[in-house]
C-alpha cells in the first residue's frame, strides 16, 4: 500500500489552481469534469508520476469547519518538502507570498509557514544543513 492521492480543501479551484501553479510551481496531472466541480490534481514537476495533490472544494460545512479551526490555530493542513528552504522562502516572497512563520530550525529540519489563499496554511520543510 502507498500514498496515491492526498488532498487540500480549497475555497475556490480556479483560484486554488492559479497559485498552486503558477505560484508554487505544481503541474496539473488530471483536470475532469464531475458535475460542477473538478477532479483537479496536481503533482511536482520533479516526480509527476508521484503523489498527486487533489485541490478538492470546500462545500461541506464540514470542511469549511476543519479549514477556519486549523487556520485559526496556526495549523498547516500539509507539509511540503523543499531542498533549500530559505532559497524557496525568497523565491515565494518575490512572488507576493504571504508567510504566517519565516524560516526556523524545528530541530533536524528547518520549517516556514505561508498562506495559501484558498483558506489553507501550507507549512514548507527542509533539512538543516550540516
């Protein structure tokens, strides 16, 4: 058994899709129509036969609760790993990225915390350099 497909609950596909693309840096995967919404994944151009990130709509009142408690708290809905945190950190500010925490060593890895503007805080994570 493996990870295939993990999911971020976002306010706005189109939205969700602008900035996970051309912000980030994510490529699409699979783009489908199901009813009024998409099946829309994304994967890094650095594995795009990896694991896929669905940007799912966040109509349930279930998951509007679960996104405006976790943002509340301080709390990232996902990790994303990045080789050079500080380099990603200041390519994401010259982007107009909004970060909640800059760069800081978490122990054996160094974590930042940004704004993804679909309601989600997205934490990014690197190893400490030797």
């Amino acid at each position: 058994m493996r990870i295939g497909v993990t999911s971020v609950f976002v306010d706005d596909q189109a939205k969700a899709e602008a900035f996970y693309t051309d912000v980030l840096g994510f490529q699409v995967k699979d783009k489908v129509p199901v009813g009024e919404y998409d099946w829309l994944t994304l994967v890094s151009p650095a594995d795009v036969d990896g694991i896929q990130l669905l940007l799912e709509p966040d109509q349930h009142p279930a998951a509007k609760a679960y996104k405006t408690a976790l943002s509340a708290e301080g709390i990232p809905v996902i990790v994303f790993t990045v080789d050079d945190l500080d380099a990603e950190y200041r390519r994401l500010l010259d982007r107009g990225v909004f970060f909640t925490q800059a760069p800081a060593p978490m122990g054996p890895v160094s974590t930042a915390v940004f704004d993804d503007t679909c309601g989600n805080l997205i934490q990014l994570m690197a190893p400490v350099s030797q």
